[in-house]
C-alpha cells in the first residue's frame, strides 16, 4: 500500500485506472518518479499510470504491459520540458522510455520494468 502523502507533487486520483479506477502503483516506481519530479521543478501532466490487465489498451496486447506492473506512467510534456525529463530519467534510473511526438507537445512513457519482469531494459522508442 503506497502512502500518498510521500509524493506531494501527485495524487492516487492521476494514476489510477480509467477502465477499473484501481491503483495498484510500484512503490519504487513512485519514488523514482517524485525525485525526477522534484529535480524538474515543473508539473507533469499524467496522462496514464496504473493500467488493469482489463483494461482494452492492455487486454489488446496480450499480456500485460508495464503499466499493469505499476511501473510505468505516460506524460505530456512540451518539447522543450521532455528533455529535461528524459535526461533526468536515466539519472533516476528508468529502465524504458517511450516517446510520441504530437503537435507542439510530446507525449512520454517512463518505466522501471527490467528482464525479470519480461522486458528489455535500457529501452528508447518511438510511437
């Protein structure tokens, strides 16, 4: 059980699951994610955190992403910030980033999966 009040910068409401509302996030995860957050000194807007293995995105996949782990949280960025958080992201030891180019903003996909959760660590793509 995660205590909330540790990550000032979030709240349990942005990470939970839009299909279930469960929130199920990895403690080390979060704690990861407040240090990056507190370095960056600006807002993430969180776009989507703990995902339910119901949930369509992951059901489609078949298996559960990292986002079904509580390892994972997809942000909006605009360009300029979403350098600064890739960089900091490897200081804070995220494993696997995503990034979707849109418009003026970009999209990010921070995780902390590693090979003994089924994924290739030290991972950057596009989509």
């Amino acid at each position: 059980m995660i205590d909330w009040s540790k990550y000032p910068n979030f709240s349990k409401a942005e990470f939970e699951c839009s299909h279930t509302g469960k929130c199920e996030m990895d403690k080390d995860f979060m704690d990861k994610l407040q240090e990056l957050r507190s370095e960056a000194c600006f807002p993430f807007i969180i776009t989507s955190g703990y995902r339910d293995v119901t949930h369509p995105i992951e059901a489609a996949k078949g298996h559960g992403g990292e986002h079904t782990l509580g390892k994972a949280v997809d942000i909006a960025v605009s360009r300029q910030r979403a350098d600064k958080v890739l960089e900091l992201s490897y200081k804070y030891g995220f494993t696997r980033r995503g990034v979707s180019q849109s418009g003026d903003g970009r999209f990010l996909h921070l995780g902390t999966a590693t090979q003994d959760d089924g994924f290739l660590e030290n991972t950057v793509w596009s989509y």
